[in-house]
C-alpha cells in the first residue's frame, strides 16, 4: 500500500516513526489522489479519500496542488466531511473558501457540530456569514446565530450547546428509558453527563453517566447529582477558561448566562486547543515572530510581518551604538576595547534572556504572585551577580591572555558583574512593569531587556576602562 | 470571609482577576493557616483547610513556612488529600518528604488513584519506593509495582489500569445490571467507556456510556462497539502520545501490550499536563534555561543551572570577537566601523532567532515535513533577502547621516543584506540538522545561529570596508 491505510493509523509508530523524517502523509498518496482529481474521477477520489479521518484528510489537501483543493471537495460531494477544513491552516482554508459556492459551504456546515461550524464561519466577513447562514436550515442557523452574538474568544464561542437536560424529580430509570426512545438527533453526538437543571434552566446539578449507571433505576436525580461543579461565564475568556481546566484537572464545564441560566458545556477537547494555541503565541512572541504566522504564508505578508519586530530591534541597536560613539576617542586609542566590549554586552543579553524567560513563563502560568515576587527578584540578583563574578574572572582571564594587558582583565571583570546584575534586574523588571501595564510581556520585554544590557555593558566596559586607562 | 471560598472558586474571576494583581490565595488565609499549625490546632486546620480543592490545597502549601508543611499534613491527618502534592512544585514537595514518616506516606498513596499515586512515587529512589510499597495495602502495592516496570515517559506510566471491561456477548441490559450490582470499589472512580475484550483479553473495541445507554436492553455489547479505536502500545513515549491525542482530538485511547492485550486507557486530562510541559520545555530551552528550573529552585542550583547554558555563550562571544579581532587595524583607523559593526551582528541575530523560532515550531509540530522543507527553506531566504534589501538601505542611510561618510552607507547596506541571508540561511538548516542527529534544536540552535550572525555580521561588513576604503 502506497497511502493511508485507516487500520493502521492506530499504531503511533507509523505517525510518528522512528527515524523522525517520515512525514503522516506519503507523496505517492498525495499524487494519486491529485491525478484522480485531475482526471476528475469521483469513484477514485472517494475511494482513496473517503475513509480517511478528519486529521488526515486536512493533512492530505495541505499537500495537494492549490487549485486541486476546491476540485477534490467538489468531486467528493456529501462525502467530504468539512470537519476536515477546521484542521486546515487557515491561509489554504480561506483559498478554498473563495472558489466554493455558498451553498456548497453551506451544506458542508449543516452536517457539523455546531461549534466546528463556528470556526469555519470565523472566517468569512459580516455579509459571507449572512449569506452562508441564509442557505443553511433553520435550525443549524439559529443555533449559530446565536453563538456568533457571544464576543470573539469567549466561552460561549467555545462552548458546545446540544445537551441533555433533566429535571431533578425524574428517577435513575426514567432518564434510561428517555436516552434509549428519544431520536438519534434530539441527543448530542456524543455526551458523558446529564444537567440537572430548574424549570427556568438553571443548573442544579449534573449527574455524570457512570454514576447513573451505578445507582439503583428508582434514585431521583435530585439526590445523586454533584453540585460542585466550576461554572463557567459564557462570556468568560477562553484563556481564563484554559487555565481553570488546567488548575482543576477538569474534564467538561457547564457554562452559565448571567442569570445563571444553563447555556452550554465546554469539554476539555475544545479547551486542548486553547493550551495549544497558547503556548504557541508564547514561543513566537519571545522569538519576535507574529502568533499569527504560519508556515503557508507567502513571502511579502512574511516578510512584512516581521519587519516591525526587527524595525524596533534596528532602532534600539542604533541606540546601543550611540553608546559606543560616545567612546570614540578612547576605542581609538586602545582598540581592544571594541573588540572586547560585544563580549560583555552578549554575555549580559544571555543571561537577561535567561531571567526574562522564567520571569515570562511564571506570568503566564500565574505562579509569579505578589507573595513570592520579592523572593523571585532576590533571586534573580543573587543568580547574576554570582554568574557575573564567575564570568568576570573567566572572561577577565581570557582578556589579559589575549591581550597582555592585566588592567583589561580587570576592567572587563568589573563590567561583566555588573551588566549581569543590570541584566537580573531588567530581565525581571521590565516583564513585571509590562504585565502591570497589561502589554503581553512575551512581546515586547525583549527588545527592552536587550537594550539594557547592550548599553549597560558597552557603558560600564567603556567607563571603567576610561578611569583604569586613564583614556581621553 | 478573608479565605477561600469553596462556594466562589467555581467564578474564574476570582481566580483571575480583572487587576492581574491578585494572586489565588490571600496572604491573610496563609497566615491564618500557619497561625493553626503554629498552634497545633488540628481542628482548626480541618475547618480552615479541609475543604479545599487540591489544586488550592498544594497553592496554600506552597505559600506556607517551610517547617508548616509537613506539620500541616500531619495535623490533618486523614483528612489530607495527598493529590494536592501531585500538584506542588517538586522542590517543595522532596522538602516535605524527607519530613514525613514513611508510614504516612503510604497510607496516603494508598488513598489515591495509581496514576497520581505514581507522580508522587517517582520522586523516591529505589531503597524509599521499596519502603513505601511494603508499608502499602497488597492490592495498591501490586497495581504499583507493575506500573513502575514500564519505562520513564511512556505510555504505561500514564494510563490508568482501572478499567470496565466486558464480553461482546453481553447485552445492554445486562451490562447495567452488572454496573448497577458491582461493588463501588470494583469500578474506576470515573469512566466513560465500557472496553470489550476476547477471553484473551484481546481488546476488540469500546462502547461509550452514552452510546450504551441508547441502545436497546437487549443489545449485545458486540455488536454495538467502535472498533476504529487508536491503540496505544504501552511503550510509546509520552509525547508521542500527546501529539496523537492533538492530532485525532481523541478524549481518551486503549493502551494494548504487545500481545494486543487491554492494560489501561489513557484520558485527555493526564495528556494535557504532558502538552503543557511539553510547552513549558520548549519556550525554556529557547530562552537558555533548564526545562526543570522552577521558581523554588535555590540560588545556587539555579546560577549552576544556568551557568552551562552562559559559558557555552561565551565561547561563541570569543568566536566572534577574534573576528573583530582580525581587523584590529582597520578598526583603529575607522573607528566608525567598530561603533556600527555590532548594529549589524545584532540585526542578522534577531531575524535568525525569527527564522529559527518558526522552524523549531513547525518540527515540534511536525508541520515541517519533508513535503515542505524546501519550499520553507526558500520561504526563509527570500524573506531574509527581502527584509535585508530594506534594513540595508535603512542602516545605511542612518550611517551616512551618522558619520557623513556615504561609502560607509554603502558598505553597512551591503553586509546587512549578507548578514539577513546568512542569518535566513542559519536560522532554518541548523535547526534541520539538530534535528536530523536527534539533538532537541529548541536547546541548541540558539547558540549556533547566533554565532553565525555574528561571525558573518562582522566579517562581512569589515570585509566590504576593507575593500571600499582600501583600509590595510
């Protein structure tokens, strides 16, 4: 077999092999299913196509030819499960979406689950939402209609919304005889909890599966229900919502309206997602790269995304040079100093680097608290001024080597205790003072904190050797 | 009330709240705790305490005296929820070990579910795991010691081996009559599936709660289960794991031996504190830091944690000064040069680290494959020329106004655009090569790039100027 073969997608070897080079998806597969496109054959299509899972199929059409994208859903018709396209990197996403007709993409979204539906709808403008929803039925609309009221990155944009309710009067076994007679589509696709819930459908309780199997058919579910569930505001932030499910291990939320009316439930599925998501803005941001960027972008859009980031990095470069023009006449003089000076700056810009991060990280993970910041900063000044002594007497060594000169060796000492110290303090400070000021400290602490320490250490360098040297 | 309130920990708000100040726990609540203990008042621990989720409980824990800890356990003795130690900072939670007797270890292991109790047992050494398995009932110690036999990260360690297990000719019916009778403690605390199983065993698919509860009574198990589960294979690597979890959006997988006998399942919720630390070690090694540093780490754990990381930085500090050191006459007689020189080190390094930050996360994704590599490395080199072209004239119309020297202009302009492509050229197939001899690149890239920008950076636009002003 050259392609997927859906029995042994089981086996995590296969998906993530050992050697580590093997892609999920083999290029034979992907050019078989792009000829059968391109010879528009629909039986074939469906045939190497139709039994895939959703992963795999998004997989498939990333690496398909792009004008083979729109084609392949076309010829597969009902058989394409638009699940798909939720999995798909958003630019090929949005190429898709242009050439399929609305009704098209309005069939394929009346087939999924609400909240799949709303992460393809996202993606299209006031007017294409409209037109999309007017050729949908009514009752995938309304439901949707109602979910895009909820803010952007809110619980309620996250939530899922068919549940199954019950009143408390009704006994163990009455809710086993409803589940096995109510029709397949009044229940959710998959559910693992009843929600008890009042006659004006606030949330009592909820009653998890198992424990209802466990208990006797005549229980009410009034008495067996678990009250202490964390409710979730519907119009909460979805990273707020991350954190709690994180905090308390939770498996599935209910989600709450103001007047703690029962609206939806967010299960820890969705909420994998969001961790993700997250973690991934994070590493970009402190490599000075857009959250938003992904491996499909063009070149210019590329490339103009990250200029800015360099731009300021330009500009705070020019202003760590400044430093070193203050010092003409002395680097001039003795030229060592200009060789020796970046070696200070750089070391000082590693180890700040190294505070920012943790300092960073334990912000987000909302472990740096106001009990323990004092004892985090003693730390972090302890931690770079010990580094910066050590360091200094290496570096000092290295010098005086290099250039005979004991003076130098001690001057660069000197300057290296104290831009690890500077560094300590502004990889530890400027993260806090941005997260006071609510500017997400994974973006911008460091450009600032490198600042410090190129200048600090091109400053303090170039100062003590002007004393030591007695240069002019 | 100046304490946490059960009744409100379910509002994200507080927990979260708007001002970002606050931590989770009020430091009066810690004092009054410590207060209680102080006293050794176990009653008034219990009230204070007791109630706590155990996220909260190992928060408080955290923020008490160190000498508190152990105390506090031991006041509250059985009332003590010993998963809350799952959740303290491991520092911690070693300092609170070598307090406390082994008998009470035990018997608070004994009351967790053997995932969790295997968090907290993996912190032991052989001799303490031996002791604390004697002093444990025979059926915990059992299920533990076979746990322990599987390999570090794998699968088998984070599987629960509880399990619902039926024959496939079983109905509906009689499975709930059989859940309904079973004794509490012969069934997982909470589950969701029911698995069947061969006399071998052999798992021959799963039915979910719901899906049971649906069916007709007298439906046979067999002909109602999934048998398009993924399988894990009790040794795969936990992060393996992970992604397949991410990829399939699976809420939880069957964990078969080799000899596709059912051993334990795997549940979303143990995947997603594997998909935060896999983060957490991702975003650190980028930034320098060990992926085990935690903010309780002492100061001279963490300077010797960090100094590793610092002086593997200074070597590649000296790399590139000895370049700036072969041009030791040009420097002294245009000590322009040595001033400007660092703007364009410093420039290629931050559109290297740009580069690199994406490639890191593609192949930690597995979103680069080898479908795409070229393509990206093409992506990288034009966007690294593009952005070098525009930073280039940018600088060199900064130094021409700067110094008054328009070849000087020229000369900067030219390096940087070397620089950018050199730095676009780093930034992508050093991590590939890392990659490739199964060294971690989120580690290690950053040292080498950096040292490429540098090198090249000053080599570069020394060279040119070398040339231009015909400096010997």
């Amino acid at each position: 077999m050259t392609h997927f073969d859906p029995e042994s997608q089981g086996d995590v070897a296969e998906l993530a092999p050992e050697d580590g080079e093997e892609g999920v998806i083999r290029p034979e597969f992907v050019a078989d299913v792009a000829d059968a496109v391109a010879a528009e054959d629909p039986d074939e299509v469906r045939r190497l196509a139709g039994e895939l899972h959703e992963a795999d199929l998004a997989t498939l059409i990333e690496n398909l030819p792009s004008d083979s994208r729109p084609k392949l859903i076309e010829l597969m018709g009902r058989d394409f499960d638009f699940a798909a396209l939720t999995e798909v990197d958003s630019n090929i996403r949005d190429q898709i979406f242009e050439e399929l007709q609305t009704r098209t993409v309005a069939e394929g979204m009346s087939e999924l689950e609400p909240d799949d539906a709303l992460v393809l709808l996202e993606d299209f403008n006031r007017k294409e939402q409209s037109e999309i929803l007017e050729a949908m039925p009514a009752i995938e609309r309304v439901a949707l209609q109602r979910s895009l009221e909820y803010p952007e990155n809110s619980a309620g944009r996250l939530m899922q919304t068919t549940l199954v309710t019950a009143p408390p009067f009704w006994t163990a076994g009455q809710m086993i005889d409803f589940l096995r007679d109510a029709p397949e589509e009044d229940l959710p696709e998959s559910f693992f909890e009843i929600f008890v819930v009042d006659p004006a459908h606030r949330l009592l309780g909820t009653v998890f599966l198992d424990q209802l199997l466990r208990v006797n058919a005549q229980a009410e579910l009034g008495n067996i229900l678990d009250t202490d569930r964390r409710r979730i505001d519907v119009d909460e932030d979805r990273e707020d919502v991350a954190r709690l499910f994180q905090r308390y291990n939770l498996i599935s939320a209910p989600v709450v309206d103001r007047a703690e009316r029962l609206v939806g439930v967010v299960t820890i599925d969705d909420v994998v997602d969001v961790i993700r998501e997250e973690a991934d803005e994070e590493i970009k941001a402190l490599g000075g790269v857009s959250p938003s960027e992904e491996l499909s972008d063009s070149i210019w859009w590329t490339a103009k995304s990250r200029f800015l980031w360099l731009f300021v990095n330009l500009i705070t470069a020019f202003i760590a040079s400044s430093v070193l023009g203050i010092f003409q006449n002395q680097l001039q003089k003795m030229v060592a100093l200009a060789v020796l000076a970046p070696i200070v700056a750089s070391q000082g810009g590693n180890a700040a680097t190294q505070t920012m991060t943790v300092v960073v990280r334990a912000l987000a993970t909302r472990q740096l608290t106001k009990l323990n910041t004092w004892r985090v900063i003693g730390r972090e000044v302890f931690v770079g001024g010990l580094n910066g002594a050590i360091f200094g007497i290496i570096t000092g060594v290295g010098a005086l080597f290099w250039f005979g000169l004991p003076g130098l060796g001690i001057v660069i000492a000197f300057a290296m205790v104290t831009n690890l110290l500077a560094g300590a303090l502004g990889g530890i400070l400027i993260p806090l003072a941005l997260h006071r000021l609510r500017i997400d400290p994974a973006v911008s602490s460091g450009a600032f904190v490198t600042t410090v320490t190129d200048c600090v250490g091109y400053g303090s360098f170039l100062t003590f050797a002007t004393l030591w040297f007695g240069l002019r």
